[in-house]
C-alpha cells in the first residue's frame, strides 16, 4: 500500500504549481504608499498652475486662499458642494472611506471631469498626516484615482510640515506666517457671525456682511510683497472696519439657548458636510458656539512639545523652534484680536492646555491623540462658560465620534447632566428638524434648571496647567 499523496484537482487540492498560477492570473491588490513611494511629491511645480482648496470652511478656506495668493500663486475655493460631488466621491470609493474624504474627493473630480480643467494648469491642496486616522490616506487616495483616471498630469500640494512644506520652496516661512493670521481672521469673523445671525431682524443680513468682510479681508491677505508688520496694521484696521459692519446690523434682544458645538474638523466646518446643522439650530431658537480652526493649529504646537518631552529633546534646537513658533503665534493672535476683546468678553476662546486639562480625567493627552480629546476637553470647556447643551459633529464611522459619545454620558453626569449629543452624518437624508427640535427642548430644559445665571463659569488659571507651561509663553484671549 503507497503513502504518497494523492492530489486531485479542484477545491483547494491541485499542484502547488496550479496554485501559483491561479494567485498569478488574479487582479493585484496595489501597493501601500511607503515613506519612500510616498504620492507627495517634494518637487510640485506650481507654476502656472491653479491650486484649489477645499471648503473647510468656506470663508477659512477663502482667507487661506489668500494667503496663497500673497506669494504668487493663483489659488481659489472649489464651488459649492451638490449631489454630483457626493456621487462622483462615492463612484471612486469603496464605502470604506471616511465622509469627508468622499466630499473633497468628488469635488476636485467635479473640476476635472465637468468643468473640464487643464490637468497641466491644475493643482489640488490636500494636507497629510500620519497616526491612526484615515486622513493620512486621503492623498494616497487622490493621487491613484487620479491617475487611474488619466489625470497623471494634476499636481497635488500635501501642506504638511513633514515634507518642509513642498513645493513652496522659500517663500514656506512667509507664507505660513500669513497663513496663521488668515486662520485668526476667519475664527473672528466666524465668530462675529455666529453671534450676530441668531438675533438679526432683516433674514440674510449677516450672511450679507460676512461675505462683504471675506472680501475685504481677503484682499489684504492676499497683498504681494508686504512686510509681516505692515500687513498686521493693514489687517486689524480691516478687521475694525468688520467689527463696526457687523455693529450695524440690526437685531432684536433675545433668550436663546447657546450651544457649544465640536466635533471632527471636516464635518463640523464644512457646511454641506453637517447639512447646514447650526443654521438648524439657529432656526429653532438657538445660539451656536463653534470651536474654530486655530484651536486645531493649537493642538499641533501642543503635541510637538509632548513629542519633544517623551524624546527628552526639551531645550534643543527642535524645542526651541517650536517654541518660538508658539511665541510668534502668540504675539500675533493678541495682535488681532486686541480689538475684540469686549466683543468676545462673553465668548472667549481656550487655551489648548485648558482643553486638554478638563479633557485628561476622561482622555489624557499622553494616551489619546486627535479630536476625540479636543472635542471631550471643549464640550467640558463650554460648560464651564455657560452653554446649556452641546453638539459634536461627527462623520459616520469616524473613530472620534464612536470614541466620545462613549464619554459623553460620564462627561455628562460629571457636569450638572448637561445634554450633549453626537449628530452623525454621511450624505444621507435625515429628519434633522425633528432631531435638533428635541436637542433643543433638552438645552432649554437645562437653561432653565441652572442654578444662577452663568452657574460654574470658571476661569482657565482655575485649571492646573502644570504639565506645561512652556506651551503657553504668552497671550492667550482667556489669560
Ligand atoms: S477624523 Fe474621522 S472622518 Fe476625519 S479624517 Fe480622520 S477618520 Fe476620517
């Protein structure tokens, strides 16, 4: 009797040899991008092209923009969001993707495939990141539907600090710079908007005002060849002459619940995105407060110290460059918004270090990285400041959102039971008027509940900020 073993063919039991050569004949999957195959490229030429920006959100993309356009480059926003990005997004996806990344997506596949946009003359902004979030893939992404669509001669700048910025070769230092103060100039006049519109008494007046201050205050930024002092003194008589517009519009006094909104960067910014949720909640009677996107920028500088203390390189010249970084930041956000501040008396804005102490007891920063803490540590804050309920605008599926609304009840039963919710969103229809109706008649239940008037409004020097002082050296609107 043989011991040999009979192969038959079919159902897993042919020759090693047919295997092969069946695994040879299947599609290959493509290749991960490495550090070393990485899609942004360190020599994009820009020139003569137009580089197009995501709405993120649209004013702040706006100034952005500007800033671009202050070292030469031909930059706009890309047009409003409608069904076809959703469909052209969903078309080069696999539904494994987040839901901005299906948005930015599909509406710079808009340009290309309706508009008819010169690939040569094209360039696309997609900043990267590494860590556990799927934005680190988005360029990746990018780069193989494009080329898979014939595209191969679409640049794309990945505005990362990694890659020192490039593609912007010199002008890197003057641009950011100028782009750090168009970020402060869209959180103001966000801000100004979000606090004016509730109470307007002709509907569309502030909408009115704020696209007549992005066109105003776009113009400055986006000025050639102005020295960093003289655009500041140019920039803050706009940003007066803006604070006097929106003076002007005429309100009416009014009760409304203030909800403090947070959440995902994308989702909570870009209007499409979050199917216009605060002017939702602004039409059912409420008051939004919105973290802006300076906090994100915060957040960065925060985390490159906590690098620089794990790496034990405090004191060396990376910690030191942070560190000036910072104090720049500092110096040029008191700048601006100086003119402000009883304006924002009641709606000051935190400090990073405030946002991660009153997250730590539920997310501490040493332990858990992104917007999960920035969300958890900023619905606490606006607590504190007097909010009567809290939104945290999430992508489907987004890590952040699952990871918070895990905390929330606890954040929660920790702070009076102040109703906090997640609203979710992927480009689906949803009875949002009945959802943020109920939201609100929870907020008013709480306002009407607070022990006194601007019950446990507390201080930021109330928080110990011991694990690190050398992340604030300067002003901050809250010290
Ligand atoms: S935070 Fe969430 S939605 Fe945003 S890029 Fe990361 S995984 Fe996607």
């Amino acid at each position: 009797m043989t011991t040999e073993t009979i192969l038959k063919s079919g159902n897993g039991k042919g020759s090693k040899q047919a295997a092969e050569q069946a695994l040879a004949a299947l599609p290959q999957p493509i290749a991960a991008y490495t550090p070393d195959t990485s899609p942004v490229r360190a020599d994009v030429n820009l020139k003569d092209r137009t580089l197009w920006l995501c709405r993120m959100p649209y004013g702040g993309s706006r100034m952005l923009a500007a800033a671009f356009c202050s070292i030469g480059l031909d930059t706009r926003v890309t047009p409003d969001e409608d069904a076809r990005t959703l469909e052209l997004g969903a078309k080069y996806t696999s539904g494994d993707e987040c839901y901005p990344q299906r948005i930015v997506l599909g509406d710079y596949l808009k340009l290309l495939e309706d508009q008819k946009l010169e690939p040569r003359k094209t360039a696309f902004l997609l900043p990267t990141a590494n860590g556990p979030c799927r934005f680190g893939q988005y360029v990746g992404l990018l780069r193989r539907v494009l080329d898979e669509l014939g595209y191969q001669d679409v640049e794309i700048l990945s505005f990362t600090s990694a890659d020192g910025y490039a593609g912007i070769g010199e002008q890197a230092g003057e641009l950011i710079r100028t782009a750090w103060r168009a970020v402060l100039v869209q959180d103001i006049l966000l801000k100004l908007l979000l606090m004016t519109r509730p109470y307007e008494i002709e509907p569309g007046s502030t909408d009115r005002v704020y696209l007549e201050c992005l066109d105003l205050m776009g113009e400055i930024v986006a000025r050639q060849k102005v020295p960093h002092k003289e655009r500041m003194v140019a920039l803050k008589a706009g940003l007066r002459r803006c604070k006097d517009k929106f003076a002007a519009i005429p309100v009416k006094k009014e009760d409304r619940p203030l909800i403090g909104v947070v959440g995902e960067i994308f989702c909570r910014l870009n209007t499409f995105a979050n199917n216009d949720l605060i002017r939702h909640i602004e039409a059912q009677g409420g008051e939004c407060w919105l973290a802006g996107v300076g906090e994100w920028v915060w957040y960065t500088n925060a985390e490159a110290f906590r690098r620089h203390r794990e790496e034990k390189r405090r004191f060396r010249k990376e910690w030191l460059k942070t560190f000036l970084t910072a104090r720049i930041m500092h110096k040029d956000e008191k700048a601006l918004f100086e003119d402000f501040r009883e304006v924002f008396a009641s709606r000051p804005e935190p400090h990073i270090q405030e946002l991660l102490e009153y997250a730590r007891p539920y997310l501490p920063q040493e332990g858990a990285m992104g917007e999960m803490v920035l969300s958890t540590g900023g619905a606490i804050y606006l607590y504190h400041q007097g909010a009567d309920g809290i939104v945290d605008i999430s992508p489907f599926t987004c890590m952040n959102g699952i990871v918070t609304e895990a905390i929330y009840p606890r954040v929660s039963k920790d702070h009076d039971s102040i109703p906090i919710r997640v609203f979710y969103f992927d480009g689906t229809n949803r009875d949002l008027e009945r959802d943020v109706g109920i939201f609100l008649e929870l907020a008013r239940t709480y306002k009407r509940r607070k022990k006194t008037a601007g019950r446990g409004k507390r201080s930021a020097r109330n928080v110990s900020r011991a694990a690190e002082p050398e992340a604030h050296p300067g002003y901050s609107p809250t010290t």
